[in-house]
C-alpha cells in the first residue's frame, strides 16, 4: 500500500510517520499492491484529527477521526478503516454465497445446511423530482430550505450532475460526477 502523509497545523514528526505505516500496513492484507492511502493528521479546535481515504481499484474508503491523542486517533482510524473492510467483505460474500445458492437450486443439487438470510437495505421512500440547472450556490441554498444532508443537482455551468452536501463543520461539499 502507498501511503501518502499530510499535516495540517501539524508537523509530521518520525514518530508519527513510523505510527501510521506501521498501523495502516495492518490493513495490506485487504487490499493489492496497488492501493493508494491518503492520510492528513490536523489540530481542529484542541483535537488531533485523522482523515483517511484508501483508494483501491472502485473501492474507496474514507474515516474521519478525533480524539485528544494523535496516536489514539491514528489507532482508531485504522480500526473504523478494518471494521469497514470487514463488512464489505461479509456483503460481498453474501452476495457470492446467496447466489451459488440459487444456481444450485436450479440445478437441484441439496445443501444440508440451511443459510439464515440477514436484512438487506429496504428502500423506505422514493421521491421523484425535476432537476433544473443551477450553480452549487443556489443548490446549497435549496438543500438548507429543505433541511437536507445534500442536494443533487444540474450544474448550470458543465451541465454534468453535481451533488452538494454538509460537512462535519458546518462547512458544504461539492461532487462533480465526470
């Protein structure tokens, strides 16, 4: 894994680089050769924040940590990052599993042991509405007016489909889909 290091208000001193490879190459049994890590170690308001994001192939993994301890921070990141990894996995095994099952029953072939099948994510509404084309101005304020997370909208400039969407802070994101 190639870990790229960054400190905000910070100075990334050996020992916290020595921290950071050492806890993130915990995660390398998750991921190929290939994957790229990206962590910025910040002070916000008296607490040390770890932000990391793994990109691996499609799959991209993002934490966000705060504790009063840089390292404790660092250690809870790489510990949310596996427990992320680890139900990914669980899913993505599932699904291999539900559907060996169901090529099996068209095969008639018995399994003697039965699969408890777990909750999956049900979709609760589904809203449907027209997308007009604005800047991500005027999206933010509609998002606001509505009470919302996020708002997914036209971008009046590229005409491509953008997402707008709270921070922590109270500061706002934007997603510009290619």
């Amino acid at each position: 894994m190639k870990i790229t290091m960054t400190g905000k208000q910070i100075e990334l001193t050996p020992a916290l680089k020595a921290r950071i490879e050492d806890r993130f190459s915990k995660l390398d049994r998750y991921f190929h050769k290939e994957t790229e890590a990206h962590v910025t170690l910040s002070v916000q308001r008296e607490k040390q924040v770890v932000e990391a994001t793994v990109y691996s192939g499609g799959l991209i993994v993002r934490v966000e940590e705060s504790t009063d301890d840089m390292y404790v921070s660092i250690d809870t990141a790489v510990d949310v990052l596996e427990r992320q990894l680890r139900k990914h996995k669980t899913r993505i095994e599932k699904k291999l599993k539900k559907d060996t099952f169901e090529a099996a029953a068209l095969m008639d072939i018995p399994f003697p042991e039965v699969v408890e099948e777990e909750e999956e994510f049900k979709i609760a509404r589904v809203k449907r509405f027209t997308v007009k084309p604005m800047s991500p101005e005027e999206a933010i304020l509609q998002m606001d007016l509505l009470g919302h997370q996020f708002f997914v909208f036209t971008n009046a400039e590229s005409g491509a489909p953008n997402v707008v969407y709270k921070r922590k802070h109270g500061t706002y994101g934007l997603i510009e889909l290619e």
